[in-house]
C-alpha cells in the first residue's frame, strides 16, 4: 500500500462521470463536444464517427478512437493507464451496450462452448437460449462489470477524467421504484453501480425551436452547444438516479445544459 499526502492525491485524481438518457439526446456528441482534450474515445456501439464530429462543431478536436477486440481486452487496456498518455478525458461509450450485447455474447459464449454436445444441439434448436442468462451468467456478468469498474478507477487515479454513458430504462427491475435509470443488465451490479462514480446525470433533450434558423458556417463550438446540447440533471432524487460528489450550489444542478468541462471545474471549486 502505498499512503499519500491527501492535498497531492486532490492534485492527481480525475473524475468518473455516468450520463444516461434516450437513445438521439445527444450524450455522445455533448461529451465529445465539452470534455477536456486530447480525448480517447473507446466505442462499444462502432458507430459512424465521421457524423458525430460533424453535429459537435469542434474542428480543433484533439481525439483518438479506440475499438477492443474483446473483453479482456478492454480490461487490461483501462488497466494500464500509460496506454493514456497524452490525454485528458476518455469517453466509454455505451456501458448499456456494452453489457446487453459485447459482454452478455461473450458469456453465453463461454457458457455454451462448456456444454456436451447434446447439450449444445438443444441450445441450437432453441433460440431463446441467445437473448437469455442463467443465474450464473448474471453473476459472471456482475463479477466482469466490477473489474471494469476497477480499472476506470486505476485511470481516475493516475489523473484522467472517464465519462460513461448509458441508455435509458424506465421503472427498472432492480429499483421499479424509480421511474429513470441507466439501462444495465442483473441486478447485482446495478444496486452497487452508483458507489464507483462520482457523478451519475440523468439527460434529456433539449427544446429545440424548429423555427431558427439553420446555423452558418461561420457558427462555433459554442452556438452548437448553445442550440443543441441536452439538459442535465445530478441532484439525489427519489425519481431518477443522480449523484453530485463536491461542492454544489446551494439551487442545485437540475435541468442545466449539459457541459462535461463545467461540470468538473464547478463539483472541485476550491479544490
């Protein structure tokens, strides 16, 4: 163990940031738009990039790309915070896709290669099998989240700034008595996700008025923002799941344009 002087530790330490909203509010392209660069941009969606570069306005972007192989992959990547050097903000995106598609196939994967081949011929035959997890699957899927976790940590530590985003989930399984939260499978590692971040916002879109004009060529980063950006909310509230770490105003973070920047100079003002 290694002990520090905790004034050095508030120095070094980043942020470790959840979004979570529907599906075209703009979690990808705001964060992307108002983090801090260079940022790394690990996608689970392999989404067009070239589109999302084109809402947020940002020519001077400083930003790489990265697509694992697998999960393991993905783990010893983000443990290994030298393979970060140079940068400033990494961006996961999604951690619902991530855990409903990526990880949930690698286990059923594994799970189904186990199996004799008698056992394997009934899996075939019934297709309900692919979209489902036995019990022991959920806890695989619970134990390989937590090590992610881990690991995003580890790079907050050594002083970068981590945003995941999620999908949102109306009333879910895990807490029905929420009526927003991020979209994740199990419960086990739902019920215990909000301890690892030190922020959790819930996103919706923003009020567009159709009738403006189109923006011009000559318009910023910050007209962008400005007309597009989604609104955020981090207060703790019985509704949806929210979470602030730091100084807050005494009104509150609700319904405020979403800005990843803002958020971490205002939650360690005076830090």
């Amino acid at each position: 163990m290694k002990l520090q002087n905790y004034k050095n530790l508030t120095e070094q330490q980043g942020n470790l940031l959840l979004i979570y909203g529907m599906a075209g509010c703009g979690k990808t392209a705001t964060v992307i738009q108002t983090s801090q660069d260079p940022i790394v941009y690990i996608t689970a969606e392999g989404r067009k990039i070239s589109t999302t570069k084109a809402a947020i306005n940002r020519p001077d972007l400083k930003m790489k790309v990265g697509v694992y192989e697998d999960f393991d992959d993905l783990i010893e990547t983000c443990m290994s915070p030298e393979r970060f050097e140079g940068g400033k903000t990494i961006f996961l995106d999604s951690l619902t896709h991530l855990m409903l598609v990526h990880l949930s196939l690698e286990i059923l994967q594994e799970n189904f290669e186990a199996k004799t081949e008698k056992e394997q011929d009934e899996i075939q035959k019934a297709l309900t099998a692919q979209v489902k997890l036995s019990m022991e699957g959920y806890g695989a899927l619970s134990g390989q989240m937590n090590r992610l976790m881990r690991a995003l940590q580890r790079l907050t530590m050594s002083g970068y700034d981590v945003v995941c985003s999620a999908r949102l989930t109306d009333r879910p399984k895990w807490n029905r008595a929420l009526t927003a939260a991020p979209a994740l499978m199990g419960q086990e590692f739902s019920k215990a996700m909000d301890g690892f971040f030190d922020f959790i916002g819930l996103l919706t879109p923003a009020d567009i008025d159709t009738e403006l004009e189109p923006l011009g060529p000559d318009a910023t980063t910050a007209d962008t923002w400005k007309r597009f950006a989604p609104i955020v909310s981090f207060n703790t509230n019985e509704d949806y799941l929210a979470k602030w770490t730091g100084a807050m105003p005494s009104k509150g973070i609700v319904n405020r344009r979403f800005n990843v920047r803002k958020i971490f100079e205002e939650a360690n003002a005076g830090i």
